[in-house]
C-alpha cells in the first residue's frame, strides 16, 4: 500500500532534456505530482521543441501524420459531444487550444469561441484560424465569470501549476447550468502498468499531474462539480504505445505498440480504466 508523499515511479523526460523526475504519490487524491515542478520561464523551456506536436502543424514524419490523421477524427466526435448538450446559448471556452484547429471546428458548427493558449506561436497560428479570439494565459483570469456554457481543456490540466486555483477559476467561468469537460491521460490504464517509466504519458516536467478516476472526481467535488459521464479515448493508447516504444526501444515498433494499445483498451472495457478518459461533469448545485 502506498503512503502519502511516497515515490511512485521516477521517470526521464525523453522528448526534451532528459533529466529524470520522481512522480510522487498523494493518497488524498489518489494522484502522482511530479518533483521537482519548474515554474515560469524554466518550465516554458521543456515546451522548446519541435517534436512538441500540440504546438505545431507540422507533418515531417510517419508519427506526425498519424497524430493529425487521428486528430481529424477527434475534432468530428469532440464537436458532437459539445453539441449533445443543453446550452442557453453556445459560448465555448477551450483552454490551452495549441493551433486552434478544436476552436475552428466549433466556430464552423455555429459555437461563440474564445481560446486561452500560452505558447506565442501557436497562439498565432490558431488566430489565423479563428478570427483573431484566442489569448494568452493572463487573459484567463480577466474573463467575466459565469459567460461560459461549455469549457474544454483536452489534455491540459495535467499542464497547468497551482491547480486548485486553476479548478476554483474555471468554476467561477462556468455558468450556473454549464458543463466543463476535461480530458487526461489516466496513470492506472493498462499501456501505463506495462510501460512504467517509459509510459510516454507521464511526459515529465510538462505534466505536473497524473490523475486517476478518483482524482478528477474528488478535486472537482472540493469545488462543487460533479462528473456526471465518463469517455474513452480510444486512439490514445494506440498512439502513446507508439511514444512509449521509441522511448523504451529507440524505434517506434508499430506491430507491438498495436498489440499493447489493443489490449488496453480491451482490458479497460471492463475496468473503464482506458489510457486517456474525457469527464463531463456539471456544477452540483445546477
């Protein structure tokens, strides 16, 4: 049994620097934290790469073009979701919405759009996009509360420091009868167990967080939202296994990285426990 503020896993950042981390456990919340966590401009600078793909259109490799060929079918299901449900009006904010393309989508299908992206070159790319309504970080804080009918962070809140904080704002943005929907990689699936540290998701030190079921749902209960469904990504075992391959083998090894994503999504049919989730979840008291 893990106790509070023990190791759980020491992992290498593999994409950018290379220096290892520890991943610590906190049983409040059944969550890892990373140690240490950079702050301002010595965080920023693990987001220096090219090989960062949230931040960039670019398509120079066989991974890239998987990861937008995939992304293509996102944005399709990610729209549809955000239009099942019951809105006043369709205000959508999408916090750290890299180039915009999730932005666009909505924008197309007749939502109000605004956009919170902290890297400048994305943040530019995705205002050529949309019209010029995506901020940066410190814009976040300035928006008029309640003015949101849906809120999306797709995989972002793993990012994000002072993370109570960062929960209590997006709770005041909500309106009364809106919905927030947050997706995360999930420590506890299957191609997590079987990578360990070299399970691409941890992704040290931009990941800050690693949340199971029971984390999304006690942190946001704290705050008086409740999750109210819970949603596969699918894809994403498929393509962190992929990640977690040339992290461990130095090649990608595409048959393998199949075989383990199959088998954690077939596994997690049962537990629900699937390498990525999405949460909606809605103000208790709505």
């Amino acid at each position: 049994m893990l106790s509070e503020n023990s190791i759980y896993i020491k992992v290498k950042d593999h994409s950018v620097s290379k220096e290892e981390f520890q991943l610590m456990y906190n049983a409040e919340f059944d969550m890892l934290e990373t140690v240490p966590q950079p702050k301002g401009e010595q965080l920023a600078a693990y987001y220096k790469s090219e090989d960062y793909i949230s931040h960039t259109d670019t398509k120079r490799n066989a991974l890239e073009y998987v990861y937008h060929i995939v992304r293509g079918l996102a944005l399709k299901r990610k729209l549809k979701l955000i239009n099942s449900f019951k809105t006043e009006s369709k205000t959508l904010l999408d916090i750290g919405c890299g180039t915009g393309d999730f932005l666009e989508t909505a924008l197309k299908g007749g939502w109000e759009v605004t956009g919170i992206e902290p890297d400048e070159k994305a943040r530019q790319i995705a205002n050529t996009k949309t019209n010029g309504v995506v901020f940066n970080s410190e814009t976040l804080a300035q928006l008029k509360p309640n003015s949101f009918d849906v809120i999306t962070l797709w995989h972002v809140l793993e990012h994000l420091p002072n993370l109570e904080q960062h929960i209590q704002l997006l709770e005041s943005l909500l309106k009364p009868t809106g919905t927030l929907v947050i997706a995360v990689p999930n420590y506890k699936s299957y191609d997590a167990a079987y990578y360990k540290n070299f399970w691409a998701a941890y992704d040290v030190p931009r990941h800050l967080w690693h949340f199971s079921k029971t984390s999304i749902s006690k942190l946001f209960q704290n705050h008086q939202m409740a999750v109210v469904k819970t949603l596969p990504m699918k894809f994403d075992a498929y393509y962190v296994s992929l990640l977690s391959e040339k992290y461990k083998t130095g090649v990608m090894n595409p048959f393998k990285a199949f075989w383990i994503g199959w088998r954690s999504n077939l596994k997690a049919r049962r537990t629900n426990s699937y390498s990525s989730l999405i949460y909606v979840l809605n103000k208790s008291n709505s």
